[in-house]
C-alpha cells in the first residue's frame, strides 16, 4: 500500500510517524511539526503532530515523564468528570505517544531524540482557558463546560490540583483537548505549573455557570487578597498568550505563599488543617 503525503517526504519505511522538516506552530515550551502515522493499522495514514521540547534536546524517553503524567492526569479528571456532569459533550484528551527519531538530518527534532506523536485535530483549534486566568470571550456562554471542568478539577481534588490551559476543538459529540496543564500546590508539573498563582488567578476572572452549580462546586473567598493579585498578576489574565515565568512564582516570599494558599484552602475547613 502506498503511503500518502502531506506535504513533505517519508524518511524511512520503517518509521512509525514521519514529520515535516520545520514547525507550523510552537507555544511556550514546545514546537509542533505536522506528521503522518503509519502505525499502527488502525492509524495507518492519518494526520498526526509531532511535538519537541524548544530549550532542550530529548536524549531519553523519561525526559517527557513530566509532559507524560500531565496528560494522564488531565485525562482521569476528565473521565470523571464526564460521568458527574453527564455532560452530551465529553472531554477527551488527545490520543498521544512517546517516539525516538530513527532517521533524518534536516535540524531539529534530531536523529535519536524523543518526541510527543499526537492525533492532529482537524477543525476550529480554540484555546478556551490559559493557564494564567484568562478566558475566552463569551467562553462562560458558549463553552461553559471548560471553566466548569477547570473549576470541578480543582473542587474534585480537594483544591490541590487544578486542570488549566485548556484548548483543542469541539465537535458535535466532544471536545478533544491537548497539551493540558496541570496546576499544583507544590508546582511539580513543570514550566506551566503556575501553582498556587495559577489557581488564584483563574478564580479572579472565573464566573460560575450553571454547569459549576449543578456540580455544587465550591470556590473561594478571593476578597482577602484580589487587590494583591490584581496589582502583581492581573495583566496576565488580559493576555491568552502570557507566559508567567516558573522562577518568578519561585522566588515570592515564603509568607506571600502562605497567604495565597490559605485563603485557596479555607474553602475546604475543617477538611484541611495548615
């Protein structure tokens, strides 16, 4: 069976995922090339993206572990979450893989290094959420579902994780979402992991709907620290794009932590005791 192209050539026969040789698309962290999977059957000759770190060279498969335990993370939240809200759109999260580079000499992604292979979703590519606050316009009224799961996540999981950055296309039946993040008391989900930050400043634009009621979700009492927030974080809630750097939610005094995890977690007393 001859192999279809998209608009560049198939390196080797024995590859599982050819790619292009330069990026249609890169984000904060990464690149995205457009690509074709030839395995396996079911898969055969059907648009794929595959994706490399843009600061680093991934010379093991474990250097995706972080990127890897998101994407599993994100996809049980979301499974659960369809079976609460009984939603007739699911979130799904993109169907991903972990493969070495095993021919080519054209730049980057390089010979031996490891690569995120995803399914390319075909249609209307939104990004509804960052994973700094913002939010789409109109996206409480046409795509409740997303804040409400970025809201339910964080109430499900008792305020220590929240799912964020959501973006991918709805279909009729579901949305299907990719390169999701995952927001964390301690920060453990890499670059995009804003944190305690993160958390606080999705709730200072979040407006709930009725989906967010009919789930019974809990939010916070941001009163305590919104002109703090607003005055050291707010632009970013304006800007889809915005990159937060790691090391500036790092380097906040130890007190500024506190204060901005105490009034998050308040809403879960007694349950939580700090």
């Amino acid at each position: 069976m001859s192999r279809p192209n998209w608009d560049f050539e198939d390196p080797s026969d024995d590859a599982d995922t050819s790619f292009a040789s330069a990026p249609f698309a890169e984000g904060t962290s990464r690149r995205a090339y457009r690509a074709m999977r030839w395995t396996p059957a079911a898969k055969y000759g059907q648009k794929a993206v595959v994706k490399e770190y843009k600061d680093m060279y991934s010379w093991a498969q474990g250097d995706w572990n972080t990127a890897v335990n998101t994407y599993k993370k994100a996809k049980g939240l979301a499974d659960r979450f369809n079976d609460e809200s009984h939603t007739d759109t699911p979130i799904r999260i993109v169907d991903y893989g972990i493969q070495r580079v095993i021919s080519g000499n054209r730049g980057t992604p390089k010979l031996n290094e490891w690569v995120m292979v995803e399914d390319f979703l075909e249609g209307d590519f939104q990004k509804y959420i960052s994973n700094s606050g913002w939010v789409k316009p109109r996206c409480f009224s046409e795509y409740p579902s997303m804040p409400a799961f970025a809201h339910w996540s964080w109430v499900h999981t008792g305020g220590s994780l929240m799912v964020s950055d959501l973006q991918g296309v709805r279909y009729d039946s579901k949305y299907v979402l990719t390169d999701p993040v995952i927001l964390s008391l301690e920060g453990g989900y890499g670059s995009t992991d804003l944190s305690l930050v993160g958390m606080g400043l999705f709730f200072l634009s979040h407006q709930c709907t009725n989906m967010c009621r009919s789930l019974g979700n809990k939010r916070p009492d941001m009163s305590a620290i919104d002109r703090f927030m607003n005055s050291e974080f707010g632009s970013l809630v304006q800007m889809a794009t915005s990159y937060f750097p790691k090391e500036k939610f790092d380097s906040l005094p130890a007190q500024t932590k506190r204060v901005i995890r105490d009034v998050l977690m308040k809403t879960f007393q007694p349950r939580y005791q700090y």
